[in-house]
C-alpha cells in the first residue's frame, strides 16, 4: 500500500494529512449544525475551532512525544515530522478542551454548552482519521489467522498484510465505534436540555470503546507495564459515572 497520494515539487503528500484534514473540515461544518441545536453563536463556536485546532494538534503531537521520548532523544528534529503519524487523539482532546474552556472563559461563554455543541464534530473526526493510520499501515493490533481476516473487505486483507503476516485492523474497530458515538451523541443533544452530558457522554462512551482496543494494539504509548490510552480511559469512564450520578440527582431534586 502506498501511503503516498501525490507529490507536489518533490514533496509527497501523504493520505494520513489528507485523511486527518478531510475529518476535520467535516468537523468544521457540521459544528454549525450541532451549534443550531443547542442555541450558541457559531461564530463564536468557529473561532474557538480556530484558536483550539492549531493548539490540538500541538498538544496531540507533544503527547506523542512525551510518552516515546527514547524514539526521538537521538534525532529530536523529527519531533516536528508528523507525515508519517504520532499524534496522540487524547493529548490532542486535553489540549482541545482546555484552550476551549480558556477562550469561553474569556469571552464570558458558557463552555458546557459550547463543548457540548462539538463533542459530535471531534468524534466523527476521529472516525475519519482513523483511516489515515489505515493508509499508514498502522494502529493495528497483533497477528491473526487468514480465516479471521478474510470475513473482511479485500482491500482490508491487503492493507493489513503486512510483511507477510495479517493483523487485527484496530483501526477500523475504532472508527466504526467512533461512528456510533457520533449517532449516539446527536440523538442526546436533540433530546437534552442540561449542559455537560454530551461532552461526558462523548469522554464515557469513547473511552469505554478505547480501553477494549488499546489490549489489541501492538503500538501502545507505555508507562513501565501499562499502557497510557487504558489508564486515561479508565479515568474518562469514571469521570463519566460521576457526572451521570451527579445529573440524574439532581434532575431528580429539581423534579420533586
């Protein structure tokens, strides 16, 4: 598989880039109709994107790096190589949201709301990119039989076939539960009035997802015997638990 699209003046211009560009300015616009359903201003919403995107992508890259340090410490300049992969989803999210909650807090805006409103758009380009570690020929997980891969699409079969040995495609796992998500997160937001639980909503339930296929990853990002994508998702599903304990409380006290 060629990870190559085109090339531009010599420079080859990878499927992971367009792949990654495409989610998100899919993100982008239906981030406009996300915005209608709860009520917020999109051009506020469009330049928190603005603001928070560069700064996602930054923090998704430093994550990256942090957590394989030892795989740069002896060329660091490839630490701004990001063609060939190495952006971590969760560095990019904590990073995300924090710049969000940074430009609503100052602009006086609800953030609630405003995460609420783009917890659908971030999902559905997360599904997307996951492609573009498909066309990388990595995120897989370890070895299988051909007669597990062969219930799949033949252009799966190819593309994880990998120097002679075919592999777990986590990444399709993955899309297709973030994909699920995306539905799952539309139907809360036309349905629910309460700010918070559909950016909860989108930490639980992709987490809970995560976790189960991070144990099929051979790539995983490690602190000492675990590995870091679990431990984070632990802590997104349990913060998910107590938001939910704490809304349905106190839906219940404001309904006696």
């Amino acid at each position: 598989m060629n990870p190559i699209a085109f090339s531009v003046f010599g420079l080859g211009i990878r499927w992971y880039g367009i792949i990654i560009a495409c989610g998100m300015l899919l993100a982008i616009v239906i981030s406009s109709y996300t915005s209608k359903l709860k009520n917020v201003n999109y051009d506020e919403l469009l330049n928190m994107i603005l603001i928070s995107l560069p700064l996602a992508i930054i923090g998704a890259r430093l994550y990256y790096v942090i957590f394989s340090f030892g795989d740069y410490v002896n060329n660091p300049i490839e630490i701004l190589n990001i063609r060939q992969g190495g952006l971590a989803i969760h560095g990019g999210v904590i990073v995300g949201l924090l710049s969000s909650f940074t430009y609503c807090y100052r602009r006086k805006l609800r953030f609630m709301d405003y995460a609420d409103v783009i917890a659908p758009p971030i999902i559905i380009a997360q599904s997307i990119g996951r492609w573009g570690n498909f066309f990388n020929q990595e995120a897989h997980g370890g070895p299988v039989s051909y007669s597990f891969i062969q219930h799949f699409p033949m252009f799966i079969q190819n593309g994880m076939h990998i120097d002679g040995t075919y592999y777990h495609p986590t990444f399709l796992y993955e899309s297709i539960w973030d994909l699920c998500i995306f539905f799952i997160l539309l139907a809360i937001l036309k349905r629910s009035k309460r700010s918070g639980i559909v950016i909860f909503s989108y930490i639980g339930l992709y987490s809970v997802g995560r976790f189960f296929i991070e144990g099929l990853r051979t790539d995983s990002l490690m602190i000492g015997p675990l590995r870091i994508a679990q431990v984070v998702s632990l802590i997104g599903i349990l913060s998910w638990i107590v938001f939910i304990f704490y809304y349905f409380r106190k839906k219940k006290q404001s309904a006696t």
